[in-house]
C-alpha cells in the first residue's frame, strides 16, 4: 500500500469516527437522556495505526540510483519510529522541519493540523547544536569528505579526505541515501540531516552522526521539502525558538565543496 492510500485510509476512518461520535451527540440530546453529560462529547481523534502492509511497502527494498537499498525489518524496530502521520505537537507553519532531540523524532508540519514524523537516531552533533536553520543544499547518494579534526584521531580516513577526493556516495557511505545541508544565514552550521542503513540506531542516541533516518524514510522526506525548507532543532516542542544557533556543531564532513554555487540566503 502506498503512502498515499495510507493517509486515505487515515481520513476515512477519522471521518467515520467523527460521523459516528456527532451521530451519536444527537441520538443523546434528541431523547433528553440524563445520562453522563462527558458521554455527550465527541471523542478526540487519535491517530489510526496503518495496516502492516503499509509499512512493509514503506519498508521494502528499494532500487534508488544504482544502489539497491535491502528492505528494513520494521517489525524490530518499536512502532513510535515509524513514519506516520500524527497530530502536529510543534505549532509551526505548513512545510518546517522539526527536530526533537529528546523523543528522537523528526517533523515535517503539513496542513490542517498534522505532521508526517519520522523517528531518528542523533549523534554528537545532534545534542551539540540547536537553534534554526535553512536547508540551503540538498544532495543525493552524497559524496563525505571527514573534517581534519576525524582523520585527526581516524588516520584510516585520510583515503577520503578532501585532497583524495571523498568518499563516493554508496551503502557504506556515512551519509547514506540522501543528505540536507543546513545554513544559518549564509553560514553551513556543519549540521546534516542524512540517511543510514543502521535501522537499530533510530530512536537512540549514537556516536557519529547528526539527525539520521532510515535510507527509506531520508528518501521519502527529501522528495517532500524544497531548497530553502526551514529547520528547528529543540528539545522544547511546542516552545518559542531562538533565532539563532546557540549551540555549535561538531561537524560530520568538511562542508559542502567550495565548487559548488549557493543562491545566497535572503537575511
């Protein structure tokens, strides 16, 4: 089942369950029945878990690029890291991404209330930086280069420093499938979000890495957000941001390659 028919699924069955709920208010108030006045109100609406065959589709392997991306074992991972659509907690407009560092979980806010939320894992660098940012670059099957400071303590990835070229982008490569590059400004942060094919890693906190998704799900959230999406990383949902970074992050990579053209950020 597609995504598409997932969320389908979704608005019927809460549009049925909204039926059902006001059918039921004005059966009570036609009779005057002196029932509990609290049975009288609708029940709030709650997300509707999708068939698992949904997620098996979501989840399955995949031919991106030239890579053939093997299908994730959803059923090891716990349900709250799925991508799914739920009720958008972070009050931000229509098409923001939202970092929760502290319930692992990334947002991008859609209309009428909701957002599509996928679970993350963080590294370092995701409790090391905070604040807004824009996506400023977006890249596919993304070359790494490690900043001097990794090669530093990792002799072995000199291999891929800037001088030799990178790493190409493939299974193995710690960016994964796809890459967002945030600026604050005009300024690359040296903040990522980024796949990974360690599906065990969503949900916890690790050792490299910024905000990093399953290849499957870091696919999907690149084809929904365009150059320029806004980007807040808090671990306050729902609380004023600053409009600032105030924290600095522990870079990933060597910045994005001083060849490539960036359409300057409007301050």
């Amino acid at each position: 089942m597609h995504i598409a028919e997932i969320e389908s699924y979704r608005l019927s069955r809460r549009g049925f369950l909204r039926a059902a709920a006001l059918g039921t208010v004005s059966i009570t108030v036609s009779a005057c029945a002196t029932a509990d006045p609290r049975l009288a109100a609708p029940p709030p609406l709650t997300y509707v878990e999708p068939p698992r065959s949904g997620y098996a589709a979501m989840y399955g392997a995949v031919s991106d690029g030239g890579f053939d991306l093997p299908a994730i074992p959803f059923d090891k991972i716990d349900p709250k890291f799925l991508r799914q659509i739920v009720p958008d907690p972070t009050g931000q407009r229509p098409g923001t991404i939202v970092v929760d560092t502290t319930g692992h979980h990334l947002y991008l806010v859609r209309e009428g209330g909701q957002a599509i939320r996928y679970g993350v894992g963080l590294g370092r660098a995701g409790f090391e930086w905070s604040g807004n940012a824009l996506v400023q670059w977006k890249q596919k099957w993304p070359k790494w280069t490690p900043p001097d400071e990794m090669i530093a303590r990792q002799p072995e990835l000199k291999q891929y420093s800037a001088e030799n070229g990178g790493m190409p982008g493939g299974l193995k490569n710690p960016l994964g499938a796809r890459a967002l590059y945030l600026f604050h400004g005009n300024v690359d942060t040296l903040y990522r979000i980024h796949g990974s094919p360690e599906w065990r890693s969503i949900g916890k906190s690790v050792s490299s890495g910024c905000v990093r998704l399953m290849n499957q799900d870091i696919i999907d959230l690149y084809d929904r957000v365009p150059s320029k999406t806004p980007v807040i990383v808090t671990a306050d949902i729902g609380q004023p941001t600053v409009a600032s970074a105030n924290r600095k992050a522990i870079p990933i990579d060597a910045g994005v390659p001083g060849s490539v053209v960036l359409e300057p950020v409007k301050q």
